[in-house]
C-alpha cells in the first residue's frame, strides 16, 4: 500500500515534496518567489523566458527567465565556468556560431523574439552590439577601424542632402569617427593620430576604440565579455567612468568576475552559480547588501567561489 499512496499523495499535493532547502531552511523555491519580484525603472529592452543553452551533453544554462530594462547597465556576476559568457552571447545569437551549442527558450528584443525563422543576424548584431575580453583592433588605422563597420553595412555613402551642401564621403566618415571616438572617450587622445595603426595604442585605448567601433553602426544593447579584466587599474576606471555614460542611451549587459566592480557601475545584477543557473537578480544595491538567497550572500561575502 505504502507505494502507491505516496505517489498519490504528491500528485494531488505537489507541496507535500520538500524543494532542496537552503542553510538556513528556507526553500529554494520561496527564495525564487521572493527576487523573481523585481521591478525597474524603464522599459523592458530585452526580456529572456526560460533559455536553455546545451553543449552537447553539456547543459551550460538552466531555465534562465529575467528582463533587462533599458538604458542602464546590468551586471553579470558569478564563478568561472557558471554560463555567464553563454548568457551573453544568447542575447545576439553568438552561440549560433558553436556547432555544439542548442538553444531553446525565448529571447525578445523589444518584444521581438529573435530566436524565429528570418532573423537577419547581421542587422540583429548591429543592434546588440559586443565587446570581448581581450581588446581586438583590426590591424588597421584608428581611423579606418571605426569607419569599417559602417562602410560595410552601407551607411557612409553620402546622402543627397549631404551632396547638396558640397559634403564628401570623406567628410561624413570623418564625422562619424569622431563623433564614436568622442562617445568612447578616446578622442583627445588619438585625435592627432588617426591614421596611425591601432595596434599601437595601449590595452586600455585599444578597449576604449572596440567600444567606439561597436558605437559606429549604432547599436542599441552593448554586451561586454569582462571587458576591463585584462587592463591595469587607471584604464579600467575610464572603462567604468564610460560605462557609466554609455548607460545614458544604450542599455549596457556587462560580465564581470570582479563584484567591486559590478556593485560600482550597475543598476540591476544578475548571480548565476555553478550549473548554470540563475540564482537572483535583482537591483544591484540589494544583490548585494541584503541578497534573498544564502547561496548569494556566501558567494558575495567571499565563502565560495
Ligand atoms: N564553445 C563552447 N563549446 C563547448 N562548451 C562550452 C563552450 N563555451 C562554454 N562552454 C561550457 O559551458 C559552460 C559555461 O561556460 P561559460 O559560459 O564560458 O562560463 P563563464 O563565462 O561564466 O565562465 C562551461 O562548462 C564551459 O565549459
Ligand atoms: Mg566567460
């Protein structure tokens, strides 16, 4: 008897089943219900349902659901190997490039999915745009790696009101470069230099011109892969002083293994812990000094990880 009327038990009362309980007793559950709660200002830019990444075997992401609102910057934080890079390049479709890789869930972008049939990937990555851990200037000049992307896409051929006004390619390149070298905040540095190789400029002014380059085919998300974790301290504050800038007009995704930093520069943030899951997220203020989940609270105070 005793078999059959537990099943029957927890099928009509699926509560009767204890969640895995955190230290201090309380369910994993109740903590979910708790932080799923979050509200931010600002609209929703790009809202992700129950996402799912797989490496063959490999289950990188579990069932991650959280919306990012725009025009602010969000952190997210975690030990190595926790699927934080995976996330990111969900957002743009990245992953598409990994053979291994399967997605499942939903990803929307102004309430568009982007994981649909028609999906143009490069205009897709023109509006969430990336900038990688180690900074990657094309072996070019400063000038030519900002005014790159555009000619690419066919935006620097010169309007007929332009042509009107006697204005050249030349001339509209040259004001997009620096108006993205300004936005990067790397012009009055470079300014006398533009035809110089790219590859000559420090780690931090190489970092500051990959932000530029991502600024000329005018994005709306910016995505940065630790993007301050290979530059010494002095060119990371003016990565975070621009960060927090950018944050002005673009809606910023940023990884960092680095929590002083993630508590510095982000409104919201995100803790994903081993296994790939999304453990809380929520305003950055309260992640961090009065976190829902204990598995949090030891990860920020330094207990694991
Ligand atoms: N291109 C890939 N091919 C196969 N496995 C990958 C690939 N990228 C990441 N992984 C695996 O997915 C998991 C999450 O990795 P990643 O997203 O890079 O984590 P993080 O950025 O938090 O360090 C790890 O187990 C990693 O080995
Ligand atoms: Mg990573």
């Amino acid at each position: 008897m005793s078999e059959k009327t537990t099943q029957q038990t927890q099928t009509a009362q699926p509560d009767a089943d204890p969640s895995p309980t955190t230290t201090t007793g309380e369910t994993v559950e109740q903590t979910r219900d708790e932080w799923t709660d979050y509200e931010f200002r600002g609209e929703t830019k790009i809202a992700v349902e129950d996402l799912d990444v797989h490496y063959g075997d490999d289950h990188a992401l579990k069932g991650v659901s959280m919306e990012i609102p725009e025009k602010s910057v969000t952190a997210l934080i975690g030990p190595s190997g926790c699927g934080k890079s995976t996330y990111l390049r969900s957002l743009n479709r990245m992953n598409d490039r990994v053979s291994s890789a399967r997605i499942d869930g939903s990803v929307r972008l102004d309430g568009r999915e982007i994981y649909q049939d028609g999906v143009n990937l490069v205009e897709l990555r023109k509006r969430v745009g990336m900038v990688f851990q180690s900074p990657n200037p094309f072996p070019k000049t400063i000038r030519e790696n900002i005014a790159y992307g555009p000619k690419k896409h066919g935006d620097l051929e010169t309007g007929l009101l332009a042509r009107l006004l006697n204005r050249s390619d030349a001339d509209e390149r040259d004001e997009l470069v620096e108006r993205c070298l300004r936005d990067a905040a790397l012009w009055d540095e470079v300014s006398d230099r533009l035809d110089d190789n790219a590859l000559g400029l420090s780690g931090g002014q190489q970092q500051r011109l990959c932000i530029a380059r991502c600024l000329s085919v005018d994005p709306e998300v910016i995505l940065m892969d630790e993007p301050a974790s290979a530059l010494d301290p002095i060119a990371t504050a003016k990565i975070e002083d621009l960060i927090d800038d950018l944050a002005e007009e673009y809606t910023v995704v940023i990884v960092t293994h680095n929590m002083q930093q993630a508590a510095r520069i982000s409104d919201q943030t995100a803790v994903f812990l081993t296994g790939g899951e999304l453990v809380e997220y929520g305003d950055t203020d309260q992640v961090f000094e009065n976190p829902h989940s204990e598995r949090v609270e030891d990860y920020i105070t330094g207990k694991f990880g």
